[in-house]
C-alpha cells in the first residue's frame, strides 16, 4: 500500500517556485530546495522528480498564473486604453517599488534557459504567444466597442507590447532611469490611437 504524502504539494511547488524565481535554475541547488519546501530529497524525488522536472513544474504554474492575471487586469475596465495603461504602468511600479527584483520568472528562464534547452525555449515561447492572445483579445474588444481604431492591426500591436513587456522586464535588472521605462510605455500606449 502507498503511503499518502506527508506533506502539501501545492505549497511545496509554490516554494519551489519563489527559490527558482529568486536565484535561478543553475543557482538553486537541492539544499536550497529542500530548505525552501520544508521535505527532504526523496520526497521531492518522489513527488516531482529531478531538479529539472520541478523547475518546469514551478514555471508551468507560474505561466498560468500569470497569463490569468494577466488577462483578469485587462478586463477588469471597460475601457481597453485604460486597462492597457494600468497593466504597463503597474508592471512599472512594482519593479521599482517592490522589494525584490526578480523580474518575471518566464522571461528569467527565457534568458537563462530557452538558449541552451529545447524544452524552456519551447514553453517561454507559448507563453509569450499566450499572452499576445490575451492583448489581442483586450484590443479587438476596443475595436469592436469604438474605443479603439478600425484600421488598428491588433495581431501586430499585440506582438510589440509583448516584446516591450519582455524587454521591460528584463531592462529593470539594471535599474534604468525610470523616466527612460515611462517614456517607452507611453509611446507604446500612444500605438493604441492609431499613431
């Protein structure tokens, strides 16, 4: 008979997550996991399986939960402008009043990973175009409701704020000049009125 597990994956994954978000995959080793989620080696072995198979576990539940967040913010107003707006200026913000700087931990992997795994250049991709589904769906809402143009393009408008998202995410590792980020986001937003 299998003996249950003694102990909650879910809050185990989650801490698994913030130490690979906080130090990376190759700077994370198995004392820091084992220390993080409160079990031992074979549980994690057990439950997940090798260092790898657990860090894409984390990153998989960390990409549907942001792609959820992400999505919930741009619907949360009526008006698309105003949801884009606060989604770019909120990602600002935290980056420069939060606490930690860890970016984001798909596009951490992006760099660190994607380059040299199949597998991680593979799921960062998704995400990315997962995310540019979600943008495109908040502006053809706003075309269709008149808030936005007709003429916009909003595939291609979608795919340039995920790349600024991305480039943004990762610019905030050095701490540029934070008129030089809100300069960006609000030459993109002004892409939003057809300029």
């Amino acid at each position: 008979m299998v003996r249950p597990r003694e102990f909650d994956e879910e809050q185990a994954l989650d801490a698994a997550m913030q130490i690979f978000w906080e130090k990376g995959f190759e700077a994370t080793s198995l004392s820091d996991l084992t220390s993080k989620m409160g079990i031992q080696r074979p549980s994690i072995y057990a439950a997940f399986g090798d260092k790898k198979q657990l860090f894409e576990a984390a990153l998989r539940k960390y990409t549907q939960s942001h792609a959820a967040r992400v999505r919930t913010k741009l619907q949360s107003r009526s008006s698309v402008k105003e949801a884009f707006y606060l989604f770019f200026t909120g990602v600002v913000a935290e980056e420069y009043e939060g606490d930690s700087n860890r970016g984001c931990f798909c596009v951490n992997t992006m760099v660190e990973l994607a380059p040299h795994d199949e597998k991680f250049e593979v799921l960062t991709r998704e995400h990315q175009m997962y995310l540019s589904a979600v943008f495109q769906e908040a502006i053809e809402r706003g075309i269709r409701s008149g808030e936005l143009e007709a003429t916009l393009d909003a595939r291609a408008l979608a795919h340039t704020m995920v790349s600024l998202l991305i480039g943004i995410t990762v610019m905030m590792k050095s701490r540029p000049a934070r008129s030089f980020v809100d300069q960006a986001v609000a030459t993109l937003l002004l892409l939003l009125d057809g300029k």
